[in-house]
C-alpha cells in the first residue's frame, strides 16, 4: 500500500504541537515532507528556541507519522528560526536586534531584575541567541546578577562592544560606573543614557534583547515605549494587591502605548519552608491570575518564594545556569518558551526585504 503526501499532512494536521497549541500544518512549520515507499522524511521548522524539548517533539511528530497505514520509518528534523515581528508604528528596529522584550513592574522589590536575567538566560538555554540592556540606571543589578565584571571597550571609539555573562550579551550603565557612585540625574539625562546604551551597543545577531526596566512608569518607561522597538512585555508582580496595583497600571502604560502584552509572571507565589516542608502563600493566592482573566492576558507561571533564587543570583550564577535541572530552572525555561511563542504569533516585520529609497537632488 503506497503512502501519500496527503495522508502525512492529514496526520499532521491531527497533532497539536504542545508548546503553541496548534497543529505543524497550519504554523506551517511542517516543510519537505518526501514520501519514498513506506519512508518519510520531513523538515520542521519552528518559530521559537527548543532545544530543551527538541528530541520530544521529534518523537511526537514521529510517532504521529507512523500512525499512517504503510508507513515502515518516519524521520523528522527538527530546527527553528526566529524572526523580527513588528513593532510600535514609526519606531525603526535597531540593528543586530530581531526582537525586543520589555521586563517590566509598576512595584519594586517584586523580583523583576531576577525575573528578566533568569528568562534571558532560558532563552539563551533554549538555543536563542540573547542580549541584556540593564535599562535601571539609577540602581543597576544585572552586572552583579550575570557576574560580569571590568568595563566595555570601544574598537572604533564610537560603540560599545557588549560584555558577555553565562553566554549572553550584556550592556550596564553598571559596567561604566564604581558601584558605589550614585546616578544624580535628572529625567532628559536618564533617557539619553538609556538611548545611547540601546543604540551605541554592538550587538551581534541577537534572536532576544530582553530589556530589565527600572519599576514604575516614569521616563524611562515611556521612552521605551515610544522611541525604542519593543516587540512585546512582559509584567512581573507578586500575588500581594499592592503589588497587583502598580503592576495593573504598568500593563495599562503598555497597551495605551500599542506594545503588546505578552503576559504576567507571579513571583514569590509560595513559600516553601526548608524545615518542615510546609506551605504558605505568604503574600495571597491567585493575584496575577486574576489580573490576567480581567486584562484578557496570559498568566506565564509562578515562582515560589526560594532562598536559592536570591543566593544565586547574588552570587552571579542565576538559577538557570546555576542548578539547570532544577524545578525552578524548569518554571523559568517554560515561562521562555511561552514568550518565545508569544513572539512568534505576533505580526512579522517585512521592513528588512524592501530597500530604502532616498530622494536627494542631483
């Protein structure tokens, strides 16, 4: 009994690929697909990192082919390629930068820096090539939490080159200060600074240039929003209302803004006791979930409250790298892959394939 191209795709068109929710046909992430006799062969190419779950999928999609009477083999190969994906209207995209996500809380002390090193980090796991701007001049932490330290050089005395940490590239207004110096600065110079660090960075083909704000919404913020092409945000919050309540208007500030909400992470969700095992919700249950059933926004996941979290990334190991087969590593790198899928849904930019067209008198 000879097998079809037909029938493959209508198998394919039966399996929902776990991380995005939708079949491999209609993501049209299924190419190639030859059949010879009872062998197939098959590309498929995906619009997020995984190269955590690759050999899983691998196996479903397999798995799924051999369902189809006469089929003796299936083989599929598994890559991915990630795009740049439109952003705010008039904001051009920065070069040697496909996608900008914006970590993001209206509170501080919710555990965004944590949160934005450790996802930047899962994506970099996940086979992305990934930057970090420490957008927080006035208290930056990401020099500390990746464990870079020195200054950046300039090869051409114009840029920066990026300093690299566990594999990503990073840029600090941390790396060009003492750490004791305080920033007194007023707002414009904040902004200039945060602009000149984006802008005057080399960065090298970067997938991700996860960007840790400094809390609230403020000039920076609004800078971010307006000048720089973010593609989509991210908001941090802990379960407690008042954090809820300056996360709610963080996410507010984004979607007024036209940058795209691509979900809400609960920090501190649990505290385990290391004594006695015993859990506590120590500041409230189920708050980020219900701001994302009232907003119509995706809750990403919930980190417990943990003392490893916090000594490693004090120590300049983050979770991630720090303990990879860890729960906590595992919530982080799950939470990567929903933003990395949340990106790939959005609206692609085409700019790149037109050519500019300059007008000049002759």
């Amino acid at each position: 009994m000879s097998v079809s191209e037909q029938q493959v795709q209508a198998a394919l068109k039966e399996l929902v690929d776990p991380n995005t929710q939708k079949d491999f046909i209609s993501t049209k992430s299924a190419k190639n697909i030859k059949v010879d006799g009872g062998k197939v062969t098959l590309d498929v190419v995906l619009p997020y990192p995984a190269k955590m779950v690759m050999n899983e999928i691998k196996a479903l999609i397999e798995d799924q082919i051999k369902t189809v009477a006469g089929v003796e083999s299936a083989t599929a190969n598994i890559s991915w390629k990630i795009v740049a994906h439109s952003v705010q209207r008039g904001v051009k995209l920065i070069p040697g930068v496909k996608n900008i996500i914006a970590v993001a809380s209206g509170k501080g002390g919710v555990g965004k820096s944590t949160t934005a090193v450790n996802l930047a980090l899962a994506l970099a796991a996940e086979g992305a090539s990934v930057g970090m701007l420490d957008a927080d001049i006035y208290g930056p932490s990401q020099p500390t939490m990746l464990g870079i330290v020195g200054r950046p050089v300039s090869d051409d005395g114009q840029s920066l080159e990026p300093m690299i940490g566990h594999g990503i590239q990073a840029m600090s207004i941390g790396f060009l200060i003492d750490v004791d110096t305080p920033m007194v600065w007023r707002g414009p110079m904040v902004t200039q600074a945060l602009e000149q660090l984006l802008n005057q960075t080399k960065w090298k083909d970067l997938d991700y240039l996860v960007v840790d704000l400094p809390p609230g919404t403020g000039d920076i913020q609004l800078t971010l929003a307006q000048r720089v092409p973010v593609t989509g945000a991210v908001i941090v919050t802990t379960p407690q209302d008042i954090a809820l309540i300056d996360a709610r208007k963080g996410l507010k500030m984004f979607e007024k803004v036209g940058v795209p909400i691509l979900g809400v992470v609960e920090n501190m969700s649990l505290h385990i006791c290391s004594k006695c095992g015993n859990e506590e919700p120590i500041f409230g249950t189920g708050g980020g979930q219900k701001m994302c059933n009232d907003y119509g926004v995706e809750f990403l996941g919930g980190l417990p409250l943990d003392m490893r979290i916090r000594e490693e990334t004090d120590a300049g190991k983050p979770t991630v790298v720090a303990e990879p087969e860890s729960r906590i590593a595992e919530i982080y790198r799950a939470i990567a892959r929903r933003v990395a899928v949340k990106v790939g849904d959005l609206a692609v930019d085409h700019s790149a394939k037109f050519p500019s067209i300059v007008i000049q008198n002759t």
